[in-house]
C-alpha cells in the first residue's frame, strides 16, 4: 500500500491555531516593551541635556535658560528673541509624544553660574497613555516617576 506523505487539514489547523494563539499573547508583550523603551531613551535624552546645560553654565560662567518646546529643550544664553542658542535636544520618540515644564508659572529652567537652578522644575515626557515626570532639584538632580498620561 502506498500511503500518502503530507499534513492532514486539522493538524494545519490545530498548528495555526497554537500560532495564533502565542502571537495574541506576544504583541501585547512587545508592544509595551516598545513603549518602555522610548520612555527610557527620552528619559536619557532630558538627563543628558540637563547635564549638559549645568557643565556648559559652569564652564563658561554664565547664567543659561532652557526652555521646552514642541518637544525641543532649547539651551540659549538669554530668554530675548536674539539669544544666542547653544543646545537643541529633540525628544520625540513617536508622533503622539509630549514634552513639557510642569511647574506653574515656570517655562524656564534658569542654571547659574555655579552650575545650581535657580528654581526647581518638573519636566513631564508622555508617549500614548503612560509616560515620566522628572523633578528637577536646585543641583541639577533629577528624580523619575512613572505617570499615566
């Protein structure tokens, strides 16, 4: 007797159904590893910008502004039009990503010549439905919180 070599349609069904079942369990999985991620980089980003803007005011021994916008922290030397801008850092990780100061009346992080703030800050970086809110200390320091956004 010759017998056919080959699949069967219910084992092909029943191996497509595992894999679509392992599929529905894993992208959920991936998807907020990917949102995790681009948190942790713009988290990198804003403390890098930061750090910068502290070194840079010390080693220049001026005052310098860093203001939020469009997802830009922007290091300039004075808050005129005319200012001469030294940083941009951009952090946009996605398109529905936001950045800004979230501290009443304060769009500014002014850093002394000392390398100090003048006036603490939080800084707030949301990408879809969760995200960070960072509190900038009088040194520079930050600390993170994970928010819903």
């Amino acid at each position: 007797m010759n017998k056919a070599s080959g699949f069967t349609l219910i084992e092909l069904m029943i191996t497509i159904s595992i894999f679509a079942i392992l599929i529905g369990i894993g992208v959920p999985s991936y998807q907020s590893t990917v949102q995790q991620s681009r948190i942790d980089d713009a988290s990198t980003l804003i403390n890098n910008a930061l750090n910068y803007a502290k070194n840079t005011a010390m080693a220049h021994n001026r005052m310098l502004y860093m203001t939020a916008s469009n997802n830009t922290l922007t290091l300039a030397t004075s808050m005129t039009a005319a200012a001469e801008i030294i940083n941009k850092t951009t952090v946009t990780t996605d398109t529905s990503s936001t950045l800004s100061f979230t501290a009443p009346g304060t769009a500014t992080i002014i850093f002394r010549a000392n390398g100090t703030i003048a006036k603490g800050n939080t800084i707030r970086y949301c990408t879809s439905d969760s995200g960070i809110t960072m509190a900038v200390g009088i040194n520079g320091d930050t600390v993170t919180t994970p928010v819903s956004c």
